[in-house]
C-alpha cells in the first residue's frame, strides 16, 4: 500500500525519485576532512531520493590503506558494501574484478550515453576483457609539488625544476635554519614522493615500462632512482611516519617546510577545508623534473554482485557518472571531472591549470592510487619502502620490487 502511494505520489510530481526508497551504503575512505565533497554528491542523491536512506560509511586513513582492508573481509565474507571507492586501474580490476565479484556495467554506460563523455584511455582503466566496472567520478593528479609563495620570496627560492635542483635547495634552505624543507608524512605518503621520484629520474617512458616488465627494478637506472630518493629524504621531516598528509601540508602552511609532494586533493583540503585562495595562499608546480607528464589517478565506484539496494546503487551510479553530479563534487575536492564536458568556469585557478595539463601533458598511472599495479604489488611496496628507510641501501630495496614483481607477474 505504502508502495504503491509513493509510486502514484512520484508519478503526481513528475519524478521517480519519490517512489525509490530502501538503503544505500557507500563505502569510502572519505572521512572528516576529506569529507565535504561526498557530503555535497550525498545531498544531491538525497534531493532525487529523499526516501533513500543514504549510509556515509568511511574509514579514515590517507589512500584507503584501513579502508582497503575492511573491505576486503566484507567481500570475502559476502557482506559487499552497496558501492565502494576504488581506484580505476588494477587496483579494481586485479582484485574483485577478476574474482567476478563485480558487475559488468557496459549496459549503464551506453544507457547514459558515456562512452563518448569520458576519455577513451579512462574507459580502458575500467575495463577487463572489453566490459566496463566502474564509474569514475575524477581525475586527480599525483605529482604535484605545494608551497606558500610569501613564503618562498621570504627564503629567496623559486620552485625547484629537477630533483637535482631541488637538492641545491634544500641545503639552501637548510643554511637559512629551515631543518626539514621537505614536508612528509606516513608511510604510504613516501611511496607517492617515490613515485614523483620515480617519474623525474626515469622520464615517462621508462617510469611506464616498470609497470609493463619492460623495465625490471634492478636495473641501474631504477636503482638510481633509490639514491636520488634517499637524498631528497634527507631534506625531510624525521617525524614523518607519525603524520598524515593533511598534517604534512600544514606544517609548510606553517612555514615549518618549504614544499610537500601530494596529490592535488591537498588543493581540496587547502581551498575547502582550509579556505586558502590557489596562488596566493599556497602555490603548485609539478614535482621535479615531471613538467609536461600528468601522473593521473581516478577514484571510482562500482557494483559488487549481490548486493541488496542494487537500484539504488545504479542511481548512485548515474549520479556519479553526470555533469551535475562530477561539478558538484570535483571543484570541493581538488580533482577534475572525469568527464570531457565539465564545466570549468565551476574550478578554481589550480584546477583549471590541472585540466589544461590533462589534456595537453603525456599521462601515466600512479603506483600508490592503484593504477598500474595490482594490489598485491601496491601492497608489498609497503615493505620495500620498509626496507629502503631501515637499511638506505637502494640495492636491496630495488632487488626487493623485483622480486615481488616476479612473485605477482607483474605486467604479464
Ligand atoms: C587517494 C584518493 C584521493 C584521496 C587521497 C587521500 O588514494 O584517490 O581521492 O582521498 O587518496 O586520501
């Protein structure tokens, strides 16, 4: 009876929103400051959907290091969340996708007419044997290098183009009384400096074949890339295991630190959080010696089979895929619309430079945001890192990948 009143009430108002009702868990590692973004999509699926009820579950941790963990035994244990982030790339394809846990969303994106609207190399990071997974609902970008320009002019440096520059720098810096003018933070935040490392000191070409196999980890020239990031360690905080990003960006908004490599969703933490006004209370510049190269991530959300609110999920999902829905939350969250037609008067001055470079700069994959390596390789590269910071020793850490790439197949 109650259904049917909401189904003549839906049709009485011209929307058939009225008549969905049931649940939607999304599940994400948005949490608290990384929040506001979701919080305004959930707002809009609520204004379609007021008869939903929308469950935000989230579990904090920078990059969905906790969060990949918890869903990983509610998708072992058959308790999928409705929809869960996940980063485009192998990160989804690698794990539920090719256990078949996912299901195939070709039909969603023909309905809505996506395959022209997102990018066609996006479509291929989604896909697995010529069927679709997940929605993308941005673009962020991994090698970006922030500062406070004030601050800069006050120390008499510009933005470093090379690593090698960077390193003048620092003990430029250093002899002014900054101690640490590299601000760093746990963990998975130094395998994303390793990766802006990667990319300088390798080039595009030879950073990309680390994930194909064409270029193996203990060869020379990766080698080199531990040696580079060992010195551009010494330039860092030595607490940095015991921050999360978010503080790692304020202690160079304190002036404690002169830069921080993170990807552009600090933008989102230092315009929405912090109320700060791109080029003037902070500045950006690629990562060293990474100008003209877009190393790209995109968080995405798919649906598990088996779920219990499965058209809720699709409604989700159609939110999440349409203009309205990505210039909702991308100019909020630091990121760029997946979508080719977003409307960019809706962007602040940093990510309108971020969609020029996505169009023009050659793309690769991040490493740690799931990209171009499976879960299993990002995992274990937590323990190369372990390696590399308890003994500093490049060969034993560049002979570590190697052997978890073998061990996972990486590229085959
Ligand atoms: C990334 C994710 C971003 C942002 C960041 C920090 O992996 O793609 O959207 O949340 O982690 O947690």
């Amino acid at each position: 009876m109650k259904k049917l009143f909401l189904t003549l009430a839906a049709l009485a108002l011209g929307t058939a929103g009225l008549a969905q009702s049931g649940k939607l868990e999304i599940f994400s590692w948005w949490a608290g400051d990384e929040g506001p973004a979701l919080q305004a999509l959930i707002d809009l699926y609520k204004k379609r959907y007021p008869n939903v009820e929308v469950i935000n579950a989230t579990v904090t941790g920078g990059s969905g290091v906790n969060a990949r963990a918890v869903l990983k035994t509610r998708m072992l244990g058959g308790d999928p969340p409705d929809s869960f982030q996940v980063h485009a790339g192998q990160e989804l394809i690698g794990t539920w996708v090719v256990a078949d846990r996912m299901e195939d969303l070709t039909p969603l994106f023909n309905q809505e007419g996506w395959m022209t609207k997102f990018p066609k190399g996006l479509i291929d990071l989604l896909s697995y044997k010529g069927k679709i997974y997940s929605v993308p609902v941005n673009i962020h970008r991994s090698n970006v290098m922030w500062y406070v320009p004030a601050k800069l002019r006050e120390w008499g440096v510009q933005p470093p183009k090379t690593w090698a520059e960077f390193l003048t720098v620092c003990q430029t810096l250093k002899s002014k009384g900054l101690e640490a003018p590299l601000a760093l933070g746990e963990n998975w935040t130094q395998q994303h400096l390793w990766e802006s490392v990667a990319l300088g000191v390798l080039g595009a070409t030879d950073y990309a074949n680390l994930w194909t196999g064409k270029l193996r980890f203990n060869d020379p020239k990766a080698v080199a890339v531990w040696n580079t990031f060992g010195r551009v360690l010494d330039c860092a905080n030595k607490d940095a295991s015991g921050l999360s990003w978010q503080q790692a960006i304020d202690r160079v908004l304190e002036g404690r630190a002169a830069f921080n490599i993170m990807g552009d969703w600090a933008a989102g933490y230092m315009t929405t959080t912090k109320g700060l006004k791109p080029g003037e209370g902070f500045g950006w510049a690629p990562a060293p010696g990474t100008a003209g190269v877009f190393m790209m991530l995109s968080d995405s959300f798919g649906l598990p089979k088996g779920v219990k609110n499965r058209t809720n999920v699709l409604n989700w999902l159609r939110l999440l895929g349409s203009k309205e829905g990505q210039d909702t939350f991308n100019p909020l969250k630091g990121s760029i619309a997946a979508r080719t037609d977003s409307d960019p008067s809706k962007y602040n001055a940093y990510l309108q430079s971020a969609m020029r470079d996505w169009k023009s700069n050659r793309i690769v994959g991040s490493l740690v945001h799931g990209a171009v390596a499976p879960e299993s390789f990002m995992s274990q590269f937590g323990t190369v890192m372990e390696i590399y910071l308890s003994s500093r020793n490049a060969q034993a850490a560049a002979n570590a990948a190697q052997a978890i790439a073998t061990q996972v197949r990486l590229g085959q």
